[in-house]
C-alpha cells in the first residue's frame, strides 16, 4: 500500500481529491454559524480559484501531518475512520499547526485577518470534520 502522501499526491488523483475536499469543507461550512460562513465567504472571494489554490497547494502538508495516523490504523489493521474519528483533536492539531504557520507568513491582509477571526474556532470545526475526512482519506488512500 502507498503512503498516504504518495496516495493523495498522486497526479493522476489529485484533481478529484480536490473537487472532494472542496465539497467536504462547503458541506461543513453549509452547517456553521453565520460568522463562518461569513469568513469563508470573504476568503473565497479573494480571487476566483482561491480555496482550490489553497486545498491544492496544502494537500501534501496535510498528507504528511495524517500520515503517522494513517499508518498506525493501518499497521494495527484499525479501521482508518475510526481511529481518525477517536484521534479527532489530534488530527486537527496536526492539520491546523500547518494552517497557522501558513497564515503566519501570509502577505494578504484580508487572509490573516479572516484566519486570526476564525482561529479560536478552528479547533472544534475541524474535529467535527475529521470523520468525513477520513473516509475522503479511506477512499483515495487504498
């Protein structure tokens, strides 16, 4: 079985992941609160293309961060969603360290001040997406 990284960033797959993430975080952003839905509107009307620019681009900082989950499920033949599922906080902290060290050198205003409004969120926002994202995971991954 291929890595995680290598499975998710494969050329042949990746555009489907993308439009698959894509649905995931609207599907997510259709059940918040106002605030976000505000935030990820302001964000994704920076410049046509830019949450697919963004997913693209952050897809194998992500694959690297899940990985060592990915392989622990794996390698103690767990049922990935399950153990991402009991490991969301984990998962998201992972996901997120990139997040802010990538909204940290952003050089576009309107990007950093979304991100910081929304930052003490993020937390809770991720974890409640991490059992959808691991099924995303569970069918590119294998």
């Amino acid at each position: 079985m291929p890595s995680l990284v290598d499975a998710l960033n494969d050329p042949s797959k990746k555009p489907t992941i993308v439009e698959d993430c894509l649905a995931l975080i609207d599907a997510e952003v259709k059940t918040k609160n106002l605030f976000i839905k505000a935030g990820y509107k302001t964000v994704s009307g920076i410049k046509p293309g830019f949450i697919r620019n963004v997913v693209s681009d952050l897809l194998p900082e992500f694959a690297g961060a899940l990985e060592p989950m990915h392989q622990e499920a794996v390698s103690a033949g767990k049922d990935v969603v399950a153990h991402f599922s009991s490991n969301a906080g984990r998962a998201a902290d992972a996901m997120l360290s990139i997040t802010d060290k990538k909204a940290e050198r952003s050089t576009n205003g309107v990007v950093k001040k979304a991100y910081g409004s929304l930052r003490g969120m993020a937390k809770s926002n991720v974890e409640s997406a991490i059992p959808a994202l691991a099924r995303l995971i569970t069918k590119h991954a294998s």
